[in-house]
C-alpha cells in the first residue's frame, strides 16, 4: 500500500509539489533564522570577551573588588611566569595580559607648553610579540582612520574623535599625565601612530590604545598587569570547561589580598544574567517563529485535504471504506512531510554551516561600527538544528491533514451520488 501511494504521490504533482515546497521552505526557514540567532549570540559573547572579559579573568583579589576604577597598585606582578603555568595546564586556551588606566592627555605646543588637554581612559595590550592575537582580536586594522597600527611601544592609537577634540593626528606627541603603580606621579611622551574609530560613542570620545610594554615603562609596572585574559584557542565560548579550569586554579590559591583570582565571564559584570536572559529570549522567538511555521504548514496540511473531496468521493463511491481513506490520506501526510523535513533541514543547514564558516558583511550597512560590533553576520551550527524541523515539517503537516480527513466520516453516501451526478 505504501509503495502505491509514494507512486501516485510522485505521479500527481498537484498532491506533491506545492505541500513539498511548503515543508522545504518553512522547515529551511526554522533553522536558518534558528542558526542566525545562535550566531549572533555567540559574537556578542565574543565581542564582549574580546573588549573586557575574556573567557576567562585572572586578577588580584583585592583588584577584582575595585575593579571599577582601575586601581593598578592592586595590579598582578610576575605576569611572565603567571603565563606560562596558565598556558601549560590549559593547552586549549591562550593567555594575554593588559592594562588598564586612566591618565590625562597633554598636547604640547612647539615650546612645549599645553596647547591641550583632556582625560582618557587606556587599554594597554600585547600589540607587538610575535604570534600576539591581540591586532586580529580586536579587529584593529578595519578600525583604522588615519595613520597606521603602531610598531613601537611608545605609539598609541587615539580614538578619532578624541584626536580631533585635541587637534592631534599621526605624527604628533601625546603626553600621558598619571601616576604608577607605587604611587608616584609620572610624565610619558608617545607618538601618536594612528586614529580609530569604536563606534560607541562613550568610547570614541577619549579613549587610548597603547603596546602593553610602553605602557610598562611609563607606570613603572615591569613584568606586570593589571589583568590576564584567557581565550578558547577556536574564540568560542564554552562554559562548563572555563568553570572547570577556574574552580581548580583557585582552590591553590592563598587568601591573600594579593593572590590571584580566576574569573569565568559568567561572573563578571552580571554578564552571567544577561547571557541567561539572552537565551531566553532566543529560545521565545525561535519557539513563536517555529508556531507560526507550523500553523501554516498545518494550514496547507488542511487545504490539502480540503482540495481533495472529489477524489475523496470517488473512493468512496467505489466502495473503499472511510478509515482506508483516512489512513492513505495519513500517510500520504507523513510521506511528504519527512523527505520535505528531510531535504529543508539539508538547505537550512547548509546556509548556516556556509554563515559560520564564512560569514556575511554587511559592513557598508552598518558604517561606523568597527570593534564593538562584528560587521559579519555568522551562524552557528548545533546538533539541536538537526531536529527542530520535525515540528513544522512533519507534525504540525500530520495534524493539518489529519483534521481535514475527519470531513470523510462525514460525507453521507446520499449527498456524495448527487456530487458525482453534478
């Protein structure tokens, strides 16, 4: 019975065609925007752990209370070492440090008095050792405005519009007015090497990127940081491991203000609640978007079904009984529905797997936004991807046609001869 009616399903493509193309498009859709979404969350995820976090975050445990204002006195000392005991027990992670700081900025004139002067915020990172990251990470060459990424640890890299507040540009000393990490007050100059743009403006109106060693020796901070971030090799989040490693890192640590302390990127910044919240949120609209896919698809399911009482009529007429009617109908249902399941979770994942793998940009439509947001629009293939389909494609099709087989119970025998006679 079956291999008959996968034979008429084949040969009468009014049954087939429009219902397949229905479950292909909804089921290719459902994972599509599925994917997308997961992707989305995995680089805000990434940005955020790029610009602040990390995945995860060794500090001191007297910094980690004050982290807020910078406090580099509370900053990490034999950060080398630190690396490198860090990089040998986690072989899947990378280890970089950085600092940050506040300062003034002083613009000398050609008599090197203060033309101008504002105050900035610093984020000093590994910029120049062989095999650093850091440049890629934080997608520095696209931010660029004018000049160029700096080659020595006395550039700095000004926000453009702080650059323009200061009537500064490549080429140019800056002056760093701030204090170092005993206390004292200290005077840096640095070569202004090129602007940049954030694309936040809380940002963009001052702040300051500096080589982790130039920002050493104006802070007095040799072999020092104020924090270590560390990195999955693949940039991709993964949260049981990073708890894992942060649980045994600091159960051999000391009590001491001054002893280290491993942070997941779930508990900084109450990023653990928004992460939560964001899954949330993901799982509601891909839940409201796969109800939607699913009423249509039982729709066509039922108009299906409605469309086909004269064929109905005639098998009934010849004398085959309703429940065989029903049943064919049935599995004529589930026939379409899961090689159209079948063939749109194949296109859905394909688009995805192509998004992960390669991306789309969309740079020119989003000018501006260069190191805050990613201008590639990535998905993210998971092996939940592989089954969503089955509820719009071939349950919510089984449903549709099943409540529109219920009308043959109820065609009586004498309404179905005056049908045919007309």
């Amino acid at each position: 019975m079956i291999r008959f009616l996968f034979k008429g399903v084949l040969r009468d493509p009014s049954r087939s065609v429009f219902p397949l193309i229905a479950i292909v498009t909804g089921v290719a859709m459902v994972i599509a925007m599925k994917g997308v979404m997961l992707g989305v969350m995995d680089d805000m995820i990434r940005s955020y752990a790029v610009l602040d976090t990390g995945h995860i975050k060794v500090v001191t445990q007297s910094y980690a209370e004050m982290a807020d204002i910078f406090p580099i006195d509370l900053g990490l000392t034999d950060v080398d070492s630190l690396i490198g005991e860090l990089s040998e027990s986690n072989e899947s992670m990378f280890f970089t440090p950085r600092i940050r700081f506040g300062g003034l900025v002083d613009i000398p004139d050609e008599d090197g008095e203060t033309k101008a002067q504002s105050p900035a915020a610093f984020m000093a990172v590994d910029l120049l050792s062989p095999g650093s990251r850091q440049i890629e990470l934080l997608n520095l060459e696209q931010g660029i405005v004018s000049g160029s990424l700096p080659d020595q640890p006395d550039e700095i890299l000004v926000t453009d519009e702080l650059a323009g507040k200061l009537g500064i540009g490549p080429g140019d000393i800056a002056t760093f007015v701030g204090t170092t990490m005993f206390g004292s007050m200290t005077t840096y100059n640095f070569h202004v090497a090129g602007t940049v743009v954030f694309g936040i403006s809380a940002i963009d109106k001052g702040f300051v990127i500096i080589d982790i060693e130039g920002a050493r020796d104006a802070l007095d901070m040799t072999d020092s940081a104020t924090e270590i971030l560390g990195f999955f090799n693949d940039m991709i989040y993964a949260e049981k491991p990073s708890l894992e490693t942060c649980k045994k890192f600091n159960e051999l640590q000391d009590e001491d203000e001054f002893a280290p302390l491993m942070m997941n990127l779930r508990d900084q910044n109450n990023f653990g609640l928004i992460l939560d919240r964001t899954a949330w949120m993901t799982g509601l609209i891909a839940a409201i978007f796969i109800g939607l896919v699913a009423i249509v698809l039982w729709n066509s399911g039922l108009m299906s079904g409605l469309k086909r009482h004269g064929e109905i009529g005639i098998r009934l007429a010849m004398g085959e009984t309703k429940r065989h009617v029903y049943n064919s109908l049935l599995i004529e249902s589930l026939m379409l529905g899961v090689f159209g399941t079948i063939i749109g979770t194949a296109i859905g994942l394909a688009l995805v797997y192509y998004l992960q793998e390669v991306g789309l940009n969309y740079q020119e439509s989003m000018e501006g936004l260069t190191l805050m947001m990613s201008n590639v629009m990535r998905g993210k293939v998971t092996t939940d991807l592989y089954f969503i389909g089955i509820l719009p494609g071939i349950v919510a099709t089984l449903i549709g046609t099943a409540i529109a087989g219920r009308a043959i119970y109820k065609r009586e025998m004498s309404r179905l001869f005056k049908e045919l006679e007309a």
